[in-house]
C-alpha cells in the first residue's frame, strides 16, 4: 500500500519531470505541449516558481488534510516526504 509521504513525493518529482520535459527543446512539440497541459493541473502550477514552491504547495496540501476533523478517510497527502 502507498502511504501518504510516498504518494507526497511522487507527485512532487513528477511534476518536475513534467517541468524538464516541457523545457527540452530536444523533445517533440507535442511532447512538450502535452506536459504543459498537465502542469495545469498540478497546485501552483505557476511556470514561474521555483521548485521548492511547487513542492510546498503540494506539502502544504498535505498539512490540510492532516488536520481534517472529519476522519471518514486517511489523508490522501502528507506534509513530509520522509
């Protein structure tokens, strides 16, 4: 089973995957238009921002859902990705 942290850090390194792949001239435009568009989808998905900014917004999403009252389901997200 995936926990939380691992799930954390997954989408934090695939996003910047996605960042490298929509920046490489080397790769098709296709390629790089179709990571793009999912960047869209990514919290902070601001072109701009650094790294260590993304990755916050999504640990920061993780915080959230830590400390969600209602406890119907375990988080999703973790605020670490030890």
């Amino acid at each position: 089973m995936t926990m939380p942290n691992e799930r954390t850090r997954a989408l934090i390194q695939t996003r910047d995957f996605l960042v490298e792949l929509a920046e490489d001239s080397a790769l098709s435009a296709s390629i790089r238009r179709q990571a793009r568009q999912l960047l869209r989808h990514y919290p902070n998905a601001n072109a701009n921002a650094n790294a260590n900014a993304n990755a916050n917004a999504i640990l920061r999403a993780g915080q959230l859902e830590e400390r969600r009252v209602d406890r119907l389901t375990e988080p999703f997200l973790s605020s670490s990705i030890d």
